[in-house]
C-alpha cells in the first residue's frame, strides 16, 4: 500500500521567511527583488521533513506554502503577489530535492482588493513550468475580517472554478492567516472549512462545474458532527416552516439539492483524533476522503493517551476495526490517484 498525503507545507530555510518580513515592512517600496535559496538550507529542511515522513510511515507527501503566513490581507497585492512567487519556488526547489517523495501544489497570490482572475498567471505558472500537481484555495482572503467578499461557490469564483477544471487541477480548500480578535489562525482554519462545505453545498457551483475537484481541509471543520442541523433546516423551509437559519428571508437550497451537492464535496482525513475520524468516514464514507496529515504541522506535539504524535493519522485510521483493507487503501492512496490525475 502506497501512502499518498495530500495536505503538507512546505519546509523552508529561514532565508525564505527574512523575505517575507522585508516585504510586509517596506511595503513594496524595495520591490521585488526576490530571494535565492541556498541549496544547503534547502536541503537539510527536507531532510528532517523526510524523516518526519518516515516516522509515521508516508510514502508520498503534496506540499504547499504554509497557509498561516500567505498574508492574503495585507497591502499592497504586489507583495502578496510576489510572496507566492517566492513560496511556491521554495516548494519546487522541496520536491527537487526528493522528487520520489514529495508533489507541488500553488498557493494563489489572493490579495484582498484582486479578483480569481487575477490569480490565473500564477496558477497556470506553477502547474505548466514547475510541474505542480494541485492549488490550495483560500476561501477568506480578508483573513477574519469583514470586507465584503463573496462566499466560495458564488459566480464571483468561477473564473478560478473554470481554470481549475481545464487545468484538471483538484484544489484544497484551507484558509489563510486570521486577524480577527475572536479567534486565533488555527480555530479559524476549522471555521472556514465548516463555512465552506455549507456555501458550497448551498451554491450552483458542483452543478455548473462538474469537472470540478474540491477537497475541504480538516475534515469539514464541523460539518459531520452538525450534518443535522443542517439538514433540519432545509427541511423547515420545505414545510414552510419560519426557520432562523435561512438568510436574510431568502429560502435555503431544498434538501435533494444540498444533498447532492453534499456528495460531490471531498475531505480530508486531518482531525488528529480517532473518533473524529470515524465520524467523517461515517458520515461521508471512505470514497470521499484523502489521507492528510500536516506533517510537520500543528499536529506534532506527542498525545499522552496514545504515546504517539497528534498527527500519526495513519495509525487512527489502522485502528479504525469496521474498515476493510480496501476501504482503508481507497482512503491512503486511491482517492489521491483519482483526484489528482498528475501524480
């Protein structure tokens, strides 16, 4: 059985990350200039990335940028644009280093103020010239705050939706930084993921782009632990009954169409937590899910109950009995086979 993990970040010398600052402190006002990595530092931050790998037994890993510092928020979008150049060629120079081991996936230069059709260039870039096989999306570019930008799934996305799937690129779907005070990065990285499966289920755009291949990061955030609530809801309105959560009075999507669209939706197995895990699977079921797992990422701290780390997802889901030997390889690395045709 190959292990194929589709949600990791890249690791990066501290080079890379010194760019970043001069870019959020001058603004733009040095320009571009760009950062050359040393093949050293490149190489020994993939080293220990591999032995990480080794450690919780992946065999192929699809790295991006690390999500929390893509700074989707600031200003002005040259630096946002060129902070994603700068990234994603760490990324290609990480699967230089081990092509057997690890796989390219963009991150788009969402600066708050730009449209998806401004991000294409980027895209098409990482997928034609450096080989990457997958993009992550940031549902939220305005980072936690309130700036008026259409939710995922509006006609406003797809422009992006459209490139995707001529592109045949599957996209992650996993916020950004947060700027919010209500909320740290992470725990907003589990709201939007909840928002996102929801604006999607509620939206046209799985009918109007068929083609189209979406994976939501964390495991749905929320979404399996509340899928009747959501559910009810639609139902409330379809017997006409007053429901608080229909939005603004206009009626919710009836229950045959978010359900469908429901079902075109994929997930990722990234809950650090067996019964979680069980839940999604359950709720589901193992066709729509891909093996994930950050590593390194937020997960790396040891679990006392278990003795091994957070993010050891491949041993949750040995544990999970009711899972055939067929179920468990659909989820390591036939979902990843059939999404991302690239591999």
């Amino acid at each position: 059985m190959t292990v194929i993990d589709i949600h990791g970040h890249v690791s990066a010398p501290a080079e890379l990350y010194a760019y970043r600052s001069i870019l959020v402190a001058g603004r733009g006002a040095h320009g571009r200039s760009g950062v050359k990595l040393p093949p050293a530092g490149v190489l020994k931050a993939a080293e220990r990335h591999v032995g990480l790998l080794d450690a919780v037994g992946t065999d192929i890993q699809l790295i991006s940028p690390r999500p929390f510092q893509l700074m989707h928020s600031e200003g002005p979008a040259d630096i946002v644009r060129w902070w994603a150049r700068a990234t994603n060629d760490a990324v290609a120079a990480q699967v230089a280093a081990f092509p057997e081991r690890f796989r390219g996936v963009a991150a788009l230069p969402q600066a708050v103020g730009t449209t998806p059709d401004q991000w294409l260039d980027e895209l098409e870039r990482c997928v034609g010239e450096l080989g990457f096989v997958g993009v992550l999306v940031n549902p939220d570019p305005a980072e936690g705050q309130d700036l008026g930008i259409p939710r995922i799934g509006t006609e406003w996305w797809y422009p992006l939706f459209e490139k995707l799937v001529e592109l045949d690129v599957p996209a992650l779907v996993h916020s950004a930084g947060c700027k919010s005070t209500r909320e740290s990065y992470s725990e907003h990285m589990i709201t939007e993921a909840s928002r996102t499966v929801i604006s999607l289920a509620e939206s046209r755009a799985l009918t109007d782009f068929p083609g189209l291949k979406l994976i939501v990061s964390h495991g749905g955030g929320s979404v399996p632990y509340q899928i009747g609530r959501w559910r009810a809801a639609r139902y409330l309105e379809q017997t006409e009954v007053e429901s608080y959560d229909s939005k603004g009075g206009e009626p919710l999507p009836e229950v045959e169409h978010f359900d469908t669209s429901l079902s075109r939706i994929w997930f990722d197995s990234l809950v650090h937590d067996a019964h979680g895990l069980d839940l999604l699977l359950r709720v589901v079921g193992a066709e729509r899910v891909l093996f994930g797992t950050e590593v390194p990422g937020s997960g790396s701290p040891v679990n006392p109950e278990t003795g091994r780390s957070y993010d050891d997802i491949l041993s949750l889901l040995q544990s999970l009995d009711w899972l055939g030997a067929d179920k468990r390889q659909q989820i390591t690395e036939g979902n990843a086979r059939l999404l991302y045709t690239r591999i």
